[in-house]
C-alpha cells in the first residue's frame, strides 16, 4: 500500500473550466512528485466537471463535487484540508499557474526547519490569457520598497506585529506551501471570514512558527474580473473582516499601541473612502453595519470615521479652488 504524500495539493474551483488545464498540468509538471492532488469543485456551471473529469487518468488525483455552492472558498480550504493526508498544503488556486520548481524550492526549505509554518514565493502577474503583467512587488512596495526582493526567515510573531497586521502581505495563497496539521486546527474559524480567510490563517500560524520567504519567481497569480479579489474593492464586508483581523492581532500578539491606532485610523480612511464612492450617510445601514464590528476593537470608531471625513471634505474644498485659481 502507498504511504502518505508529502504535500496535499487542493485546488477549490468555481466556474473556471477555461483556466483548469493549465492549473492541473502545471501541477502535474512540477520537478517534485510526492504529492496528492484533491479537486474540489463547487457546484460549477460551466463544464468544469467535464474537464476535473478528464484527468482521472492519474490516480494521484481525488475529486469532491458540491451539489450546491457553498458560497465562501474557507469553507472549501476547510474540507480540502480535512481530506488531505499530506504533511504539507498548497491551496492551488484554480484560475492561477506554477512553475515547474515550485514546490521542490518551498518543499525542500520547509523540510529543513520544522519551525517553519508558512513559506512561500515571488508572484509573476497575468491577464486572464496568462500574458505575464508584472510582479506582486507592485502590492507589497507600496510600504515596504526593499523587504521582498531577497529572501528572508523570519519570526512568526515579528512577521504579523511589522507587517501582516499593517495588510495582507501574502497576496496569494497559491505561492504559499503550509503545515498541515496547525492550519488543520485553524480553519473552523478562518472559514467564518469570506475574504480574509486566508490573512486570518496566516496571522494564526504564525502564532505557532515562523516565515519563510523566496523571491524566486516560482508563481504566476492570474487577474481577472471574476475574482474574489476583484470584489474586494468597497465591500462592506471586506472593511468589516479588516477590523476582526486587526482585533484578532491584537489578542494573540503584543502589538504596539501606535501600530495598533495607527492601523485603526488607516481601516477609518478606507471606510469613508468606501461611504464616499457610494454617497453614504452614516445613518446608512452599511456604515451601521461596519460599525458595529469597528467598536469590537475601537471604541472611537464613529469619531474616527467623522474626522477622517471633515479632514477628506476639507481637502477636497482646497483641491478644487486650486483649480479654479
């Protein structure tokens, strides 16, 4: 009988029949084979059965069809896990692609430090046609210019407190290899966030290990309109979860009180960002919405929001009669 596999690949997929070719056959192409691939679709529409089905040939391959769509991909992360029998998970996003070294770089690095509970690579971006656009540098440089162009380890906790608690410096979960049996432990309350699901799990491993980055570009994060994270813009949902997050920082990890209102008054411009392009009052039940979950962590959370406001109004008044001069 055939042992464990060392690495689960799960690849949660909705509707993306047109990229699966391309994510299963560079996950078939990788240079390291010791692995398991679990396909899980979620009640699709547009013939991605058809096409899972088609590479049954190999028997390293285990699909799960929903019979109905479950409506937040931490739900699936969350059965994909308990299915796996690897020590280690890559969540292969179905719209993206790898190179063929992915996963004996991540793999090889993990499997000299046990203490390592995340590592992960350089992303390469595309367009919906795979047509390369440029890398992630462009997410994370906008704060920190120089950290991701070498490799580095780091502390769990120094990596959430520095970074992860200023945004999600993780952009995509398919260049991330994870230990399996912390993050096992995880998901049943990372699945309850629709969009920081994975920031969540992160934040939360590195309670228990440390980081390792390589910026090698080993990953290829495709961009499209359909994506979750073509959603994120102006959700209230989104604004919601980034203020959890934040409260579920504070409680696991010794965060500075600057940091801490520094990162609050940052979630505050998003927020009236988000009440301005949809011409919002406050009274408005998606700005009550949010604020409800605001005061969980930021008892000035109102005042806050009305600052940040006067202070965008009266920015706009001086912007406008430069122009006008």
């Amino acid at each position: 009988m055939r042992s464990s596999p060392i690495v689960s690949v799960i690849v949660p997929n909705y509707n993306y029949a047109e990229y699966l070719p391309e994510r299963i056959g560079s996950i078939l192409k990788q240079s390291f084979q010791d692995f398991e691939i679990i396909i899980l679709d979620d009640a699709s529409k547009d013939g991605s059965v058809s096409v899972i089905n088609s590479y049954l040939f190999d028997k390293r391959i285990i699909t799960n069809f929903n019979s109905s769509n479950s409506g937040n991909p931490f739900i699936q992360w969350e059965k994909g896990v308990s299915m796996a029998k690897g020590k280690y998970v890559w969540i292969a996003e179905a719209d993206d692609f790898s190179d063929p070294g992915f996963l004996e770089l991540l793999v090889s690095i993990m499997e000299k430090n046990s203490k390592i509970n995340i590592a992960y690579c350089q992303s390469l971006t595309t367009d919906s046609n795979g047509i390369t656009k440029g890398t992630m540098h462009s997410y994370t440089d906008k704060i920190w210019p120089e950290r991701w162009k070498s490799d580095f380890l780091n502390k769990g906790s120094d990596e959430v407190i520095n970074y992860l608690s200023y945004k999600n410096t993780i952009p995509n979960a398919s260049a991330v290899v994870m230990r399996k049996e912390p993050l096992k432990k995880i998901l049943p309350e990372a699945k309850h966030l629709r969009y920081c699901g994975d920031w969540y799990s992160y934040v939360s491993l590195l309670k228990y290990g440390d980081i390792y980055f390589s910026s090698e570009l080993k990953n290829y994060f495709r961009t499209h309109s359909e994506s979750v994270r073509s959603e994120l813009s102006g959700s209230v949902l989104h604004i919601k979860e980034r203020y959890l997050i934040l409260e579920h920082i504070r409680k696991n990890f010794d965060l500075p009180k600057k940091t801490f209102s520094d990162i609050l008054e940052s979630i505050s411009y998003n927020w009236v960002e988000f009440s301005k392009e949809r011409s919002l009052k406050f009274n408005d039940p998606a700005n009550k919405s949010i604020l409800r979950t605001a005061l969980i962590s930021d008892p000035y959370a109102k005042s806050r929001f009305y600052k940040k406001k006067i202070f965008g109004i009266i920015k706009d008044i001086i912007k406008s009669k430069e122009k006008s001069e």
